[in-house]
C-alpha cells in the first residue's frame, strides 16, 4: 500500500469481495548526497499525502497497516546495479529488477511471515491460466486492458512461482474508472491528481545530478567523433549521455543533426552520426528471462517486441541461443540504448525479455 490511488482502490475491491487483508508499505533508500533542501520536500512516491492516504485507507477498512525498512536491500538490489550499469556505459532500467526483487521477491518473503498466501498490487497487467502445446498448465502474463497504463513491460522478469501468488485487481480495468471508483470509496483525493513516472531515487528528474554525485571518478571529459574517428565536439562525461539522445550534444554549424549512435568506455569517446544510422534492423538482447518456458536455441519465432514501457510494438523474427537472443526486425527500427529492456509479446501475452547489448 504505497498510499497511490491505485493500491488504494486495490484494498477497498479486495475487502469488498471478502478477503482478510494485510496492508504493507516500504520505506525505500533516500540519497544522503542529495540537495539538502531535496531531504525535506516531498519525495516523488513516498510523501505525507501518500503516507496520510495509506494510513487513511487502512483505518476505513479496520486492516493493519505495517511500514518496513527495506533501505538496505533497495540500495544493493536497485541503486547499486544502476550505477554500476551507468560506469560501463548502459542506460539501465532500474524499476524492472525493483520489480523482480524488492516488490515481490521482498514482497512475497513478507507475506509468509504475515500468513498471507497471495500479494495484491496496483499493477496495469494480467494473469491467467493458460495450456501450452504438450497440455502442461502454466500461467500467462497478459497486457493490462488499458494500455495506457499497461505495465506488463516492467514485469517481464517475474517467474511461475511469483506470478503463482499474484493477483491484479486493475489489469480488466480502465484508469479513468479506478479514479472514479476511488472517489466512490472517498478515498482522499486532490482536486487535480497527478502521477509520477520518474524514478524514484533521486530527487530530479533525470539521473545527470545524481550520477554526478555518486561516481563522479566516471564522469571524465573526452572526445566526440564521427563514425570515421573525425573529432566533432566534446562530452562532459559518458554517462551524461545516452545512445539516441540528439539534444544537448554541444555540437554546432552542423546542417544535419547527430545522434548518439556508441558510447566506447575503454577510450572514453562518444560517437555520433546522422539520425539514419539510429535505425537498426536487428537488436540484440542478453540476460533473458522467460516467463514460462524458453524458446528452443536456433527456432525462429515470429512474435513482437517492444523497447520501452509504452513504446510502439515492432513485428520480427526471434532467435535464442542459451541466454542470449536477435531480434529481426520486418522494418528497420530505432533501437533503444544498451542497458535497456527488449520484451517480447505474442499477442497480448508476454513471453520474457532481456537486456539490450552490442554485438558481442
């Protein structure tokens, strides 16, 4: 119970329909090398209306509400990886392996220590039981019907076992309805209620303050080139940038704009190159994960990938071989930078992800 609307309305539909609740809220890691005026405005997810709302809601339904540290795990787990990816050059995804570890993977451990025996989010997405082709019984991730809010993309690294304990009450519902449902329920609501979509670690919007805090050993000057070695500007740092980015670069009296196409660690340089050469007719993705069964090595799969959370969905031909997998595009795509997520769906079903990569 993060004290959002959606959560929210998820204790009063799960009450309604009977069920014995335990309401649980995380009290994340907070950036001590943050702003000192950063440490006493309101956090972007936990602040006092969220907290007065959760307290609130909980009081309604007469539910305990416990508050737990999760601090320490949510910084080796979440903050570590994020910028260890960042120092090699990645634009990783932290909310996807929050997702895996902390608000399930915790989430479950603390529900067997309450007796629980299924965890109720707020999560846009589906579950249901589904038959594969040998008649085995598995349990299938399915896109949210809103897709405006869908969030199976963040949930692609969840296995059997935790999907086996999942319910999501808002997957058949649509936002606008579960506004409407919350007020139903007089749930506290502000006149105009807005949603935050950044991530949560950090008090800006974009990572370049923090990442400038906490590995400024990375954050060295260097070149910026073409793809003929031709040096055409300066970078301020590699993880300033990502690969994609056109704003920003510092690079003028150019007739075409450049586009971030490489960043090469080893000699600190930024290459750059018109907006053609960011379209790709294959991408290629490490780290996969399967939901329910990995795809035999060297099959060719037509299904569609998406490369971030609302991203359009693209058509192609997929291959695997052990963890490691290529996407072939039918039209060449925009592909987004390495450390990123591919997901793969056929139909409304997700099938797994991986993390994009270069070529090896």
């Amino acid at each position: 119970m993060s004290g959002g609307v959606d959560s929210s309305v998820v204790a009063h539909l799960l009450s309604a329909e009977g069920h014995d609740l335990v309401g649980v809220r995380f009290s994340l890691w907070n950036d001590p090398l943050a702003p000192a005026i950063s440490q006493i405005l309101p956090k972007k997810c936990c602040n006092p209306q969220t907290i007065y709302r959760a307290n609130a809601v909980a009081k309604t339904l007469g539910i305990p509400l416990h508050n737990i540290d999760l601090g320490e795990e949510f910084k080796r787990e979440v903050v570590d990886p994020f910028l260890e990816d960042y120092a090699k050059g990645l634009t990783p995804n932290p909310c996807i392996g929050c997702n895996r570890t902390i608000k399930f993977g915790k989430l479950l451990d603390i529900a067997d220590t309450f007796g629980c025996e299924k965890i109720a989010t707020g999560h846009y997405a589906r579950v249901d039981m589904r038959t594969d082709a040998d008649g085995k019984e598995y349990i299938a991730l399915r896109e949210a019907v809103d897709p405006k809010k869908d969030q199976s993309y963040f949930l692609h690294g969840l296995t059997q076992q935790q999907l086996s304990r999942v319910i999501f009450p808002l997957g058949a519902r649509h936002k606008e309805d579960v506004l409407k449902q919350a007020r139903t329920y007089g749930i506290p609501l502000p006149e105009h209620y807005d949603e935050s979509q950044d991530v949560c670690f950090y008090p800006e919007k974009e990572p370049r303050a923090f990442l400038q805090r906490h590995i400024p050993e990375q954050i060295v000057p260097g070149d910026i080139r073409n793809e003929d070695g031709t040096i055409v500007g300066a970078h301020k740092g590699l993880p300033l940038y990502t690969v994609g980015q056109r704003r920003g670069l510092g690079i003028g009296g150019l007739k075409i704009p450049l586009h971030v196409i490489r960043k090469e660690v080893r000699t600190n340089t930024l290459f750059v190159a018109p907006e053609r050469a960011a379209f790709e007719s294959e991408v290629f993705a490490s780290s996969t994960r399967w939901i329910a069964g990995k795809p035999a090595d060297r099959q060719e799969w037509e299904l569609e990938a998406r490369m971030s959370s609302q991203g359009k969905r693209h058509r192609g031909l997929l291959q695997c071989s052990g963890e490691t997998c290529t996407f072939r595009f039918h039209s060449p795509v925009r592909v987004s930078a390495p450390g990123q997520s591919i997901v793969f769906y056929d139909g409304d079903v997700l099938l797994g992800g991986g993390v994009i990569c270069e070529k090896s």
